[in-house]
C-alpha cells in the first residue's frame, strides 16, 4: 500500500475545521513535501514526525529511498500549529503498511516531540464538538487535554501520552504473550486504552476574597453593583483615589450567578483556543482587568493570526478597565459595538471575522488627572487644559453605552476603624442578583433567542415587556427631557428601572424605580 488516509484538525479563529491528511509513497530519491497552505510550524513537522516514528521502534522515513507527499485538505484552508503531527505519523506508517488498523470515525490531535512523547495543544474542546456534529467517534489527543475534551458527551477521547500507545492500541496485527504462551490479540487480553470518563463540572464558588460586607461605606456603589449583577447592565464608578473602586470591583464578580452548562462550554472553548485556559475548564464568570497601556489589538482581538481580545475572553464575564479614562481613546471607542452589539466585528485584508463579546463593563475613573477635582478639603491641582482633555476622553456615545454612573466618595475614618460588619454579606446579595435572573429567565422564556437578561432587550422586548403605567411614564418623560437623554439612554433607564423592579419582586415598574434609574445617569460635573 503506498497511499492512506487519516484525520485531525484545527482550530480557525473560534471555529474548528476536521483536516484530511492523506499521505502517497512513490519511488525515487528521499523527498518528504507537506501541501496544503502548511504554516512554518505544519513544515517542520517533517523532522519532528521522522524522529518520532524513529525513536518509537520504526524506519526512519529519511532512511527511505521514496519520495513522501502529505497532503492536507481542504487544500485553500490555511494550516497552521503542530496539531497534526500525530495524524501525519500514523497515516506514514500505515501507507508504508508498518501498522494496520481503520482509521474512518478517528481524529489524531497532537504535537510530537522527537522521542514520539504526545504533547499539549490548544483549542481541543472546540474540535470535539465539531467532531461529534460530524459523526466522528474517537478522539485520540494528549493526555493533557483529555479532560477538557471528555466535557463534550457522546464521543470517545483517548488520552495518550506518546505514539507508541496509540499503535499498540489500534494496530490490528500487534500480538502479546497469553497465559498459555499463545499469542492473543489486544483485543482479547484487553490491553487497549481506556476512554477518559465524561468530565463533571463541579460548581465550586470561589472563596472571595473581599466580601462586601467588609467594604466600608460605599452604600450607594454596593446598591448600584447588585442592579449591575442582576440585569447585566454596565457600570461607571467614579471619586478620588483611595476610596475603594478596584476593591468594589473586585468583590463584583463573586455576585454573578453561577454558570449554565452550556456557557461552560462556550467559555471553556474560547479560552483554550486563546491559550489562557487555566486548568481543565472555566467554572466561574471570568474576569479580565487589562492595564490602560493594553493596545486596541490586545482589547478587541486580530493579528495576523487573528485572535481574540480581551473583549471576548471576558465574555459571559467581566471586564474591568481600571483607570478608564487612562486608556488610549481609541482603545476606548473600540467598545461602541461590544457594548451595544455583544459581539465585535474586524475587518482585515485576509477577510472579515466576528467575536462574542458579551461582557459586564465595570469602569474607574478618577474625576480629574490629579484625582482632587470636586473633593471636599482638596484642591485641583490640574491645568484647565488638562482636565477638559481628560474629561474629554469619554465620548458621548460611550457615556450612552454605560447604563449606571456611580460616585465613590471618601469614607469617614471613624466608619473605617470600626470593627463591625458593613452591610449584606456577599452570600447574601448574591441570592438577591440570582432570584432576579430566575424572573428574567421566564420573562424571557418564549422570547428572542439568546436574550437572558434586561440589559440585552431591544426596542421591540421594551414595548412588549415592560408596560409603564400613565403616570409613571409621565414622570420618566418630563425627566428625560430635563436630563436631555438620547433615545438610547432613554431606553436604558427603562431597562435599569425594570432590573430594580425585579430585585424588589414587582410585577409592574413603579414610579420609585423609575427615579432610582434616572439617579444613576452621569453628572456633567464628572464626565
């Protein structure tokens, strides 16, 4: 036999694609060729795969006189990574006849050192589901990965740990010593690999660090951060520095609701694609705090290989920009679209590419470059100039996209001495923010697929969902047009005010939550 054919894949952009490799031995003088729009790292698998299949009992391809093809297909798709060496190895060696065993319903995932050892790659939990869609049936990949890919049910993942195991575990012709000095087949002394069990998410919430009860103070900021949790809104805290913003943030993401199964995959996925996976999966809504130096590439994804950015990794999740009015201003008006969107669309030379971007934005700022501005018992120390170019860097659509604009003020030392408990624990809010998600999930049961909380609800959501009485409208019109609201933050008080009515267990929205939404509109004072 001088031709064979197996199976592996790659991940491009958040997608994986299954990649035919297909292998033809001709005589002639030594040659080995990898066609198919192979990257840097897909060539060189060529002396990996030959010191692989060498260290691990076998010819040398190299030892060869044949001319070797490996062709990898779809031919216009660009290949890239070392995934494929094991598939390359395999497929070698059954066109060569060293090996025999049906390769139809498997996928070979793998780097391989040059003693044959199977190494980690990335983005496996994406593949495995594409491999199920397509009716493939085991999955043969490095041991390290292998939990992460058992999370998808109804396929068999193979963990190993170099080449050799995979032959003894496939090669039909391969025989042992029985009992009685017979030679039995693998099969029949059952010697072959083990499927990885299906991996259980276990739901652990994690021990928080800052609980909000030991937050001092800050009552209106916590009250603003349990509305933030509970609809998904976005949130601006701003004050002097010192008075807690990136502790408030931090304490945020442990008020989330737990994770659904699903959004485990979604976000375990994304994360192993972008090589920031931590462990076997994700567990918890993540939280990414990129510093005010990060680049717009690094925030919004692409590169030449693109990407995603930071939007994206903290999708489902958080993202934490401290210093906001800090980052670079196009880093900034980057998140326009994620924050209307929920997604981010980049458009390159080699083509056009969409990103999840579903993420809580919670911003800190300091009101002026020397943080004094509008402090009691301090002065500003800032040059007119200075403090209109940095009022300046948050632009009116941003302001828009934000739905709660929260002051930090300072905390009165007496209240900061005090050994006493400030507050509801985080335990505590967090049962709140997840009793209110649980009235969002029926309300949105039978409506736009994919809406989950207030936050996402368009136009049409409004008007069929959130019914305001006469007076209640009245109030909320004759303050939008005081406040001079845009038709989107008009919208956006409306979803707030519904989100307050949800965590109070009101049916109808009130004339109260319509005035505490309208509190947390920016004041012109601070932007």
């Amino acid at each position: 036999m001088s031709f064979a054919k197996a199976y592996s894949a790659q991940v491009t952009l958040l997608k994986a694609q299954i990649v035919d490799i297909e292998v033809d031995l001709s005589k002639g003088l030594y040659a080995f060729s990898v066609v198919g729009l192979p990257d840097k790292a897909v060539e060189e698998s060529r002396d990996r795969v030959s010191a692989a299949i060498k260290n691990s009992g076998f010819k040398s391809p190299k030892q060869k006189n044949q001319k070797i093809v490996i062709a990898l297909a779809p031919a216009d798709l660009k290949k890239e990574g070392p995934a494929f060496d094991l598939g390359m190895a395999l497929a070698y060696l059954l066109a060569t006849e060293e090996i025999k065993f049906n390769p139809s319903g498997k996928i070979f995932l793998g780097e391989l050192s040059l003693d044959g050892e199977v190494r980690k790659i990335s983005g496996v939990l994406a593949i495995a589901e594409e491999a199920k869609k397509r009716g493939f049936e085991e999955i043969y990949l490095p041991k390290e990965n292998a939990r992460e890919a058992a999370l998808i049910d109804g396929i068999k993942i193979f963990g190993v740990k170099n080449i050799q195991e995979v032959i003894t575990h496939l090669d039909e012709r391969r025989t042992v010593g029985g009992e009685n000095g017979e030679n039995q087949t693998e099969t029949e002394i059952q010697i072959k690999l083990k499927p990885e069990p299906p991996t259980k998410i276990e739901f652990k919430e994690e021990e928080c660090d800052i609980d909000f009860s030991e937050i001092k103070g800050q009552e209106t900021a916590k009250r603003g951060l349990e509305i933030a949790a509970a609809g998904g809104h976005n949130i601006a805290m701003y004050g002097p520095p010192g008075t807690g913003k990136t502790m408030l943030a931090k304490a945020f993401s442990h008020i989330l609701p737990p994770l659904s199964f699903d959004e485990v995959l979604e976000i375990t996925a994304i994360h192993s694609i972008a090589r920031t996976l931590q462990g076997d999966l994700v567990g918890n809504p993540p939280m990414r705090s990129p510093h005010h130096t990060a680049s717009y590439v690094s925030m919004v994804g692409g590169g030449a290989t693109p990407k995603p950015g930071e939007v994206t990794l903290a999708h489902r999740g958080v993202l934490f920009l401290d210093e906001f009015a800090e980052f670079d201003r196009r880093v900034i008006e980057t998140l326009r679209q994620p924050l209307e969107e929920r997604e981010i669309n980049i458009s390159r030379a080699k083509g056009s590419f969409s990103f999840p971007a579903n993420f809580i934005l919670i911003a800190a700022m300091n009101p002026c470059p020397c943080g004094n501005f509008g402090t009691k018992g301090k002065d500003c120390v800032c040059a007119p100039i200075n403090l209109v170019k940095y009022q300046r860097k948050i632009s009116g659509p941003i302001i828009d996209r934000i739905d709660m604009w929260l002051e930090v003020s300072k905390v009165d030392h007496q209240k900061l001495s005090s050994d006493k408990n400030d507050g509801d624990a985080t335990k505590e809010i967090k049962k709140r923010v997840i009793a209110a998600r649980e009235i969002q999930k029926k309300r949105f049961a039978e409506s736009r697929k994919g809406t989950k909380t207030n936050s996402e609800m368009n136009t049409r959501d409004l008007s069929k969902m959130v019914n305001l009485k006469k007076e209640v409208k009245e109030i909320l019109n004759s303050s939008a047009e005081k406040l001079d609201l845009s038709a989107r933050a008009y919208h956006r008080v409306i979803k707030l005010s519904r989100t307050i009515a949800d965590l109070a267990g009101s049916d109808e929205v009130e004339t109260n939550h319509i005035l505490e939404a309208l509190q947390y509109r920016p004041k012109k004072m601070t932007v």
